[in-house]
C-alpha cells in the first residue's frame, strides 16, 4: 500500500483468498487496491458490527456460547487497541480495515478468530460500517449545524435595530434589518438539517447478513441484528444492500447545499467587510495580513468557507460519476465512496465551526449601514406606495416615482431630502406628509407580514428561531465518539 509515495509491503489477499491464487499481489496493484489508510475511521464500526455477527452466529448455533464470548472479548481488546493508535496500522500489510481486525483477531485468538466471516462478506461489512459511520457523523452535524444557527440568532439579536441596505442583484434595494440578514441564513440551515435527517434515514437500513450479494445461507435474524447496530431496519434485497451508495450521495447532496449556503453568508459578509461597505469587521483571531501591505486586514476565514464549496460540491459529482454505469452488485469501483465521503464531510464540519466562530466575532457598524440604506433610492418603494395610498394606481405611481427618481440621481438629492415642491411637480399627489412616510425605519415597519422585515416579525422570528434550536440540539444531546 501506498503512503506518501511508500510502498509497504502489503498481504493483500494472503489468508483471505490464497487458496485460488499462485501468485501474490503485485505491490504497484496494492498501490490501488489497498483501502486501509482511508477506511482505517470505520474501525470501530467494523468491530461493533463484528460483535453483534458474532452473537448472531451464536443464535443460530454456527458458534457456540463460549466462541461467542472469546470472539466478543477479542474485539473488544480490538477496539480498545483501535482507539490506541493515532495512525492506521500500515505496518500490519492489511489490505482494508476489515482485513486488519480479522487478521488481528486470528492472532490474538487462533483458529476461533477464523470463524467470524461465516455467512459474511466483505461486501454487506463494508456497508454496514459506512452506513453507521454516516448515521453517526450525521448526528453530530446537526449539533454543528445549530451552533452556526445560534450564532446567526445571537449576532440578530444584539443587533435588532441596524437597518442595512437589502440588495438585489447587488443594487441596493430596499432597506431591511441586519437580524433579518441573518435569519435568511438560519432558515437556509434550517432545511439543510431536514436534508442531514434525510440524508440519515436513508443510511438507517442495515446491510448485515445480506452476504456477498445473495443473502446469506445461516437463518440469521436481521431484524435482530439491524435493531443491535441502532438501524431503523434491515436492507430488503441484498443485492441492492451491497451495492447502491445512495446514502453516500444524499449525505453528499447535503453537505454540497449546506456548503454553498455558508459560501453565500461568506460572500455577502466579503463584500460588507470591504471599505465600500464597510458594515461588518471579522475579528483579527480569523482574519489575515499581507507580506507586503502593511494596511491589509482579509477575510481569508470567510473566502476559504466560499472556497471549500467548490470541493465539496464536487465530491457529490465524483460519487453520482462513480455510480451511474456500475452493474448490480458490488464492484471495486464503490471503494471510492469513502474517500469522497470523508474529506467532504471534514471539510463541512471545519467550516461550520469556522462559520459560526466568524459570525460569533463579527463586529457589525450599523451608522455605516444606515448611511448607506438611505442612499441610492432606496425609499423609491415607499413613495410609490405612499402615493397609491393617495388613490393613485401603483403603474402610474412607479412611473411617476422613476422621475423623481432621475430628478434626484441629477440633482443628487436624496429622496428622503428633495423638497416637497420637486416631488409634487411630477407626482402632483404628494402632500406635506410625505416627508415622515419616507424614512428607513417606517419602510422597515411597515414589512409587518408573516416573513418581512419589521422589527416585530423579525423579533418573533428570532424566538421561534431559538425555540427551535432547543428541539434540534435535544435528540443528539449525547455525542457519540466517533473514531
Ligand atoms: N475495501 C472494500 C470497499 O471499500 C471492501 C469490500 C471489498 N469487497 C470485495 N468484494 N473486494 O469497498
């Protein structure tokens, strides 16, 4: 197997199936073939679905009472020298991790240790161990995604009364909340923790027992077994249970939205941190300086956040890539589902810790917000519809407002600032009050329906936002170790 360009010499195959081969394995085919640095983080999955095969075989007599306990001691002994070890065990020439306990087993057992992989396969092992790695980092995710959630809700709630400029594609378009900024992301995150739960259930159906890929020929009871291992059930066909990673592609599909909801909080925060904005300061703890320009203080936290987007969005195509022409069942080509697994998901849970750290220290200048609200037209909205409330029809009160509007871009008035007279020139409906009508904070109020932007709705949205936040973080209150 390869490890940063070392080959070590590997056993690939030596004991599992050397009876039908003459030859040994080829180190340049080891390079390939073997898995174990990768899928060395299923380990303890491997061992708990071994133990709970273990006892199964012991149910339907294929090993006696006293086999089952030596083999469930010996892996227990495992998992704890698993949990030892800060590296996989190269050394061991093991071709995947599923090898490497068996290997370990036998030594440390003798012959009861080879009588383990009876009615099993490498082929459900593997899926099972994956299937409950996924179910379990997923849990932890949604514990993740909440902290980004609380820190968006905190960060609205000390900010309630900045007003900042709403865009459209990047013009200013009307004004909004700050805290209404931020719910927008904990509502993104918020359907990302029902895609996780989807993505989860979908893991939730254990593979075990389902053999190479025809069943397995031992009356094992895999609602029994499915039960042990925390499944919602058994997988119903084997050979769909060996050989579709569907489960692998919806926990990508995930991590590629909520990764590309935290890059857009990332670019809008880019854009409000540069001097043209001006609304928002990261804290130094998460941004950098430049070797030459002494003045530069970037927002690398948050282009990394938009950068790993690109990575992890791709690791969802590399799977359906990988997948789409493979033939019923299990096929090498699968291996590659834990590469493309794993990195995405350490990137994501990197950023989620990182997005909520950034959100957390995020200074936010709301006079520079609220100067900037008032400018550009803003408040065009608004006197169109002050002037529908003065009976006239919104097309003819939009067109009216656009000339004020090129009045005010000439003159480089303000409209909040104009003179009554120029505004009644062209909209001759305009009265002496709508100098008190055109104000950010009346626009702001008076987006009072369910999901606008008024500080009463917004407020509303921030309890019913932590209300939330408390039922999610309840059902994963006890993080698991994952190895
Ligand atoms: N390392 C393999 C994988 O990740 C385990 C399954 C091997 N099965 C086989 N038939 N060669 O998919």
């Amino acid at each position: 197997m390869t490890i940063e360009g070392v080959i070590v010499e590997s056993k690939s195959g030596d004991g599992m199936w050397g009876g039908r081969f003459e030859q040994g394995a080829d180190p340049l085919f080891c390079a390939i073939n073997d898995s174990l640095p990768i899928d060395w983080r299923l380990v303890q999955q491997d061992i708990r679905g071994s133990i709970v095969w273990a006892q199964a075989l012991g149910q339907v007599g294929v090993l006696q009472s006293d086999e089952v306990s030596s083999l469930t001691r010996g892996l227990e002994s495992l998992s704890a020298e698993a949990f030892e070890r800060s590296a996989p065990p190269i050394e061991s020439g093991a071709e995947d991790v599923h090898t490497w306990v068996e290997q370990r087993l036998v030594e440390n057992l003798g012959p009861v240790g080879k009588k383990l992989h009876t009615g099993r396969s490498r082929n459900d092992q593997v899926a099972t161990d994956l299937r409950l790695w996924t179910m379990e980092v997923l849990d932890q995710f949604c514990l993740t995604i909440c902290e980004v959630q609380a820190s968006l809700i905190e960060l609205g709630e000390r900010t309630l009364g900045f007003i900042l400029p709403g865009y459209t594609h990047l013009q200013r378009a009307q004004p909004v909340l700050f805290a209404h900024w931020c719910l927008a992301y904990v509502e993104m995150l918020e359907r990302d923790l029902g895609r996780f739960a989807g993505a989860r259930a979908t893991a939730s159906q254990c593979p075990l027992g389902c053999g190479a890929l025809a069943g397995t020929a031992y009356p094992i009871d895999r609602d029994w077994i499915a039960t042990q291992l925390g499944f919602d059930g058994p997988c119903l066909n084997s050979l769909d249970a060996v050989s579709d990673r569907d489960f692998v592609l919806d926990a990508l599909a995930a991590c590629a939205s909520c990764s590309m909801h935290l890059s857009r909080m990332a670019e809008d925060l880019i854009v409000y941190t540069s001097q043209e904005f001006g609304f928002v300061e990261p804290d130094d703890g998460v941004s950098s300086g430049s070797s030459l320009m002494p003045q530069k203080k970037n927002p690398d936290a948050l282009e990394l956040l938009r950068g790993k987007c690109g990575s992890i969005g791709s690791a969802h195509a590399a799977m359906l890539m990988t997948l789409k022409g493979l033939p019923l069942a299990y096929n090498k080509d699968l291996q590659e589902d834990k590469s493309l697994l794993f990195s995405a998901i350490d990137d994501l849970g990197l950023c989620l810790r990182i997005a909520a750290r950034v959100v957390g220290g995020l200074r936010v200048n709301e006079s520079a917000c609220r100067r900037s609200a008032v400018r550009g037209g803003t408040l065009a909205t608004e006197l169109a519809d002050y002037l529908v409330t003065k009976g006239v029809p919104f097309r003819d009160a939009h067109e009216q407002v656009g000339r004020v509007v090129r009045a005010s871009i000439e003159t480089g008035v303000e409209l909040d600032q104009m003179p009554i007279e120029s505004i009644q020139a062209i909209a001759s409906e305009a009265g002496a009050d709508v100098a008190e009508w055109l104000t950010i904070d009346g626009a702001v109020e008076r987006r009072s329906a369910l999901g606008g932007t008024s500080q009463e709705r917004v407020r509303e949205a921030l309890v019913a936002a932590r209300e939330r936040l408390g039922t999610h973080r309840q059902p994963y209150a006890k993080p698991e170790v994952i190895a």
